[in-house]
C-alpha cells in the first residue's frame, strides 16, 4: 500500500477504517487493474471492455458534478474565509493601545458544515504573499496544523507547536548546536529564537513581520487544564513572538470559550468569533445549483430516492459537506456499476465496437429496450430490422430527449421558484413550502416532489394566487419572469418555446403598463397570465421518462446505505461467531450451506469468545483458560485421529518408511512445550480480545477482567 493511501489510525474522529486488500498474487494484481470498476449483476449482457468504458463514464460523470459543488461550496463560503484572513492577518497591526499588558489573539471559527474544506481554504489564503493589509503593506503568515493527539501533556504541546513551524523551514539547518549549550525542543524561547532568525533571513522594506498561526482542529477535544497553560505560556512571549491561535470548534453556541476556561485565562486572551454559514441552506444550494440550475447540466440526474436519503441523512445525522459528496459519489458509483447499459451514458460505443461477438448480449439488450413505431413480432424480427448505425441513431436520440426533458424541469421549477420568492416578499403565504431555508426543510421537499411529479396541485395554486394579485404585484412578477429568461443561457434562451414564452411576458407587460388605471383590463390580464402560467409549467413539470431514462437517471433506485454507515458491532460478532462464513472452502460445491463447525476447529480467538460468552459480568482469568485448554486438548486429539487416519489409508511400501521411523512431531512433542504453547496462544487470543474492546480490566481483582458486550442472541 502506498504512504499516500495509509489510513490514520490516531485519527479520534472515525469510527472505523477501511483497509483495503493487497492480494500477493501479481496475477491478481493485473486482472484487478484490467478492471478497475465493479463487476455489474446483470454481466450477462455486458460487453468486452464494458467496465472500462463505464468507469471512464463514470469518471467524467462525477469530475463534471464534483467541479460544479466544489464552486458552489467555495461561493458559499468565500466571504467568511476572506473575513478570518483578514482578521488573522491583522491582529498584531490593529492592537488596541493603552492595553496594561498584551493580549493573545485568538479567533474561533464555528465551522459544522464545511469541515476541513474551509479550513484548507483559509491556510492557502494564509500563506499566501500577495494577500496585503492595505497601503501596500504585505504579510504572510506560517501556519501549522495540530490536533487533540498532540496535546496530550503540556510537555509534549509545546514541542508539538514548536515542531510544526521549525521543521517547515530550513534556517536553522546551517547552525550547528550543542546540546550542551542549547534550549530543549519544549521551550518557548527556541521557537523565539527561530523566529528572530526567520525575521532577520526574509526581511522586505514593503513587508511586515510574518505571523505565526496554530490551527487547533476540533478544539473540543482538547483538555482544558494543558491549554490553559499553553495560553499562559504564549501570552507571556506575545511581544517577542507573533502567535495567532485559530479554533475549530463544532458546537453552535459562540460562548463555548467562556463556559469552559477560567475568567484567569479570558483575561489573557483576545476572541474574535466567526459563525460559518451552515445548516439545511448549505444542501439547498449544493442541491439546486447541481442539478435544478439551467446553467448546469449534469450526466446523470440523481433520482428522488437518493436526493430523499439524503435530506434525511443531512438533517439528523451529519450536517457536512463532506457527507453530501460522499453519499452524491455513491450514488453515482452504483448507477455506473449495475447496469452495463450506463456505458452509454456519455457517448454510444461506434459500430465497429458493437458489431463484435462480445458484443451481441449487449447489443440484444439495447434492441430490446428501443421502443419502436413497429413492434417486431419475434427476436429475429427485431434484429433483422435494425442496424447497427439505427441503433446508435436511436440511443442518440434518446439521449438527446432525455436532457431535454430534464431541461425542461430546471426551467419550470426555476419559474415556480420566481413566482414563489416574489409572493414571499411581498406578503403572500404562496405555497406550502418556502424557498427560503431559514424557514424549513421544505425547499429541498420540492425538489423530491417535481421529480416525482407531485407539484400538480401547486401549479394550480400558483395560478390562483397569481390571478388575485394588485397591479404593482402584477408588474413586480412579470419583471422578474422577464429578468430569468433573459439571463438564461443563449443556447437555451434561443429555443422556440423559450422564445414563446418571453415574447408573451413582454406583450403582458407592455399592455399592463398601457392600461394601469383600467381596472378590467388588469384583471383580464392576471387572468392570462395565471391560465398561461399554469398551461407553461404543466407542459415543463413532467416526468422523466423516454427511451433507456434509466441510463441517465437514477429514478427510485434506493440509496446503498450499507456502504455509507455499515454495521460495525453486527460484523464483528458474526466474524467472531462463525468465521469460516467469511473464507472460501474448495471443498465446498457452490451454491451449498456450509456445514457448521464443532467449535475444536474454530481460531484460538473465537474459541475463547465463545468461552466468553458461557460466562458472567465478571470473568476469572484461570477459568477462563481452563476452558479454553480442555478446547485445545481436543483440538489435538481430533487432529491425532484425522493424521492417524490419513496415514493408515496410506498405500504400503516394503522396508521401513521414514514416517514410521519417526513419529509425529505432535506426537513425541514434549508436555511442557504443550502447556506454553496453550498459554502463549490464549495470551494471544485474549490480548485480540482486549484489543477488539470486549474486556475491560478493574483494579479490585487482578485475575479478573469484566466483560462489555451482554444480550448477543445468535451465540451459537
């Protein structure tokens, strides 16, 4: 495994780590890099080369989606790195003057949503030379990344910190120190010294002094008594060494620093918080600008199913960004990987691909799916009546039918969004949901309910209210329809029903100017528009249906939930319980049950769970061996019979063998090899065990451990 693809084990945060398999085997290795992607269920009707071809689908699908949300996420947050930036880069140039002593600047960044993301984004910032502070004068800022693993002691904080700014430079490595003559690697004035160092090597008549910025992530964590003296220990060397402490903090309440530390330690400390924007407005945004924005047009539309796992999934379990990309990525990994048909999905494989043999299932699977003006009346008819230029024709089309209709759904719910927003503003309720997030979830509702064609009663209310408006209200709307088709993209602003449609809200605009004080006139106008308004978007809100819409749309293909938040405890104790489930037996016939193990020829470490299991609250350590020795013991009686057995239906030689002069080795193996070999293995199984989280040690009995998993039905 690469150093790149190391799991960090130290990291508090997760749960579990996925370790993935390196098979020894090259043979293996190759055929695993011949086929990157996922073998499909219905392999059957796939073709040579299908997997590669889908997993370069697969890859511009989601490199197209990720780009787009990675420039939304930036827009969101944008205006919040640049203020910290700023307040960082400002805080030992902007003091307060008449101070009885300095103040350590420390700024709190309430970041639940974003994650690392933002604050990746503010340490580029950060680091960057040509981010000034006004007149001309340009700072640059060293910034080091810690943890709570790294504040364990005050002791090691210290030389943490110092670490993470000494090894990024090079200005000390021409010095030659003593040890003699030298400060420890935990004392502030090394660091001190360092920094003098660094100041007099990169001075700049147009630059100021650089700062020193600690980002403490998840700063929750850390214990309050270490970073009380680490504040005090910085604040005494404020003046001598520029540090800027930047905390990450996920609770939503600004006062945490006030309710956790001393009024002591506030007295030294100067606090700026930063609420980073967060919250369902976050998934609204990702969610509309991807795949209900006519200025985007994804690959693959994600369904209702999905997009419904994962508002629930956002709003009660992980309110991040990270978790919308992992659960949008899975949800294209599964489209691309289950039906060879996605091969499709980007461009049609040429004739020359499909008209060979490996192709034919693949081809047979595309014919039958083609919805054809004349319905052949047999498999043969339905070959001998394409070819394969028509079928490429036809998965064209219905390529190019597909994105027009899910074309047409941005365009209509973006005017039910308009005429949505607008009622808002001006008063109304409108309709049952609201646009804006601050409210309620149900925005991203809505975006379920037009995928699945439930916004029919809303259009007719939208046509209701839209015929009870004022004459102001009137021409507030049909500005704001004008202003959207106008800033559409050309090439969909040009289409004929586009055109339509804007040549119809400027003639009811223009007319609705011209008779302002003509009652009847205005209300036969909201009439036209309302009945215009409900005809234009019950023609847009459609189903996406068609032709193969199941290669371009995911529909109401459920979420694999499996694979975002797998059953930990569950798998454990089924690898623990029975793992011969979990190897593959040659002896074994596919399709048959395995027949179950005696619990003799189960591992050292399951036979002692099983043990385990048998026993109470608290479990006596010598029992618990003698147990798994009377196990052991018959585990090698049954061992002696099979090798008996094996030996005696040997066929026979003349002269004496060399089996029958010398004996097993378990057999003339000595007694007392025995007994340290049975103590080393349940030493062993036991430490897995401990290791695995199931004991727990107490300090009343030494030869007693306690056990922490009770109520385990499926024990035998």
């Amino acid at each position: 495994m690469e150093d790149g693809l190391l799991p960090n084990l130290d990291d508090i945060n997760k749960k579990a780590f996925c370790i993935p398999y390196n098979p020894i085997d090259t043979g293996e290795q190759t055929r695993q890099q011949e086929h990157p992607f996922p073998t499909s269920p219905y392999k059957g009707r796939d073709f040579a080369g299908g997997q590669d071809l889908r997993f370069v689908a697969y890859r511009a699908a989601w490199t197209k989606c990720l780009e787009r949300m990675k420039s939304i996420i930036h827009e969101l947050h944008e205006p919040s790195s640049k203020a910290v930036v700023q307040e960082v880069k400002a805080s030992y140039h902007n003091v307060l003057p008449g101070l009885p002593y300095p103040e350590l600047p420390v700024v709190t960044v309430i970041n639940p949503a974003f994650g690392s993301t933002f604050l990746n984004r503010v340490t580029v910032e950060l680091e960057d030379d040509e981010q000034s502070l006004g007149s001309g004068l340009v700072t640059k800022s060293h910034v080091t990344h810690l943890y709570a693993t790294d504040f364990t002691n005050l002791q090691t904080g210290i030389r943490s910190m110092i670490a993470g700014f000494v090894e990024k430079s090079d200005i000390l490595d021409h010095v030659k120190r003593k040890p003699s003559t030298s400060l420890a690697n935990y004392d502030i004035k090394y660091l001190v010294a360092w920094y003098k160092a660094l100041v007099q090597s990169a001075h700049s008549d147009n630059g100021l002094p650089p700062n020193l910025v600690v980002v403490l992530h998840d700063f929750e964590q850390f214990d309050p008594l270490v970073m009380q003296d680490i504040f005090y220990i910085c604040s005494t060397q404020a003046t001598q060494l520029p540090i800027i402490f930047l905390l990450s903090l996920s609770s939503p309440s600004p006062n945490y620093m006030h309710d956790t530390y001393p009024r002591s330690t506030m007295t030294l400390l100067r606090i700026r918080n930063f609420i980073i924007p967060s919250g369902i407005r976050i998934l609204q945004e990702i969610l509309l600008k991807t795949f209900f924005d006519v200025d985007f047009e994804p690959n693959v539309m994600i369904g209702p199913a999905a997009l419904e796992y994962l508002v629930d999934y956002f709003t009660r379990y992980n309110s991040s960004t990270d978790a919308v990309l992992t659960i949008l990525q899975l949800t294209h990994l599964k489209h691309f990987s289950s039906d060879p048909l996605a091969a499709v999905v980007q461009t049609t494989p040429p004739t020359d691909v499909l008209s060979l043999p490996g192709s034919f299932e693949f081809l047979d699977a595309l014919i039958a799916r083609l919805s054809l003006q004349t319905q052949p009346t047999s498999e043969v008819d339905a070959w001998s009546s394409q070819t394969l230029s028509s079928v490429v024709t036809a998965v064209d089309q219905a390529r190019t039918e597909f994105y027009k209709q899910a074309r047409n759904l941005r365009i209509g719910f973006g005017v039910m969004l308009q005429i949505q927003g607008l009622l808002e503003k001006q008063g109304h309720k409108g309709l049952g949901w609201s646009s804006n997030p601050d409210k309620s979830d149900g925005f991203c509702l809505a975006m379920i309910d037009v995928l699945r064609g439930n916004l029919a009663g809303d259009v007719k209310l939208l046509g209701v209210l839209t015929r009870k408006l004022r004459l102001d209200e009137l021409l507030s709307l049909l500005e704001e329809l004008h202003s959207y088709f106008h800033d559409m993209p050309t090439r969909i602003r040009s289409q004929e029903k586009e055109q339509e449609a804007r040549t119809h809200i400027i003639y009811l605009r223009s007319r609705l100017s011209s008779d302002s004080e003509n009652t009847s006139s205005t209300s036969e106008i909201a009439k036209r528009l309302s009945e215009w308004l409900t005809t234009y978007l019950t023609s847009k809100l459609t189903l996406l249906e068609g032709d193969f819409w199941d290669v371009w749309y995911t529909g109401e293909s459920p979420f694999p939930s499996e694979l975002l938040n797998p059953s930990n405890r569950a798998s454990l104790l089924a690898g623990l319980l029975r793992p011969h489930d979990y190897s593959e037996s040659l002896m074994q016939r596919p399709g048959t049950v395995p027949e179950a193990k005696s619990l003799w020829e189960l591992p050292d470490t399951s036979i002692l769970f099983k043990r385990y299991l048998d026993s109470g609250k608290m479990i006596n350590v010598y029992d618990w061996f003698e147990s798994f020795q009377s196990v052991l013991e018959t585990q090698r009686t049954q061992l002696k019979a099979l090798d008996g057995r094996a030996q005696s239906q040997s066929p026979r030689k003349r002269g004496r063998s060399k089996a029958t002069q010398q004996q097993p080795v378990e057999i003339l193996e000595d007694e007392e090899k025995w007994k340290i070999q049975v103590q080393a293995r349940f030493i062993r199984a036991m430490h897995e065990l401990d290791y695995l989280g199931f004991i727990k040690h107490t300090g009343r009995k030494a030869d007693h451990v306690l056990r922490t998993v009770f109520d385990i039905d499926d024990a035998e």
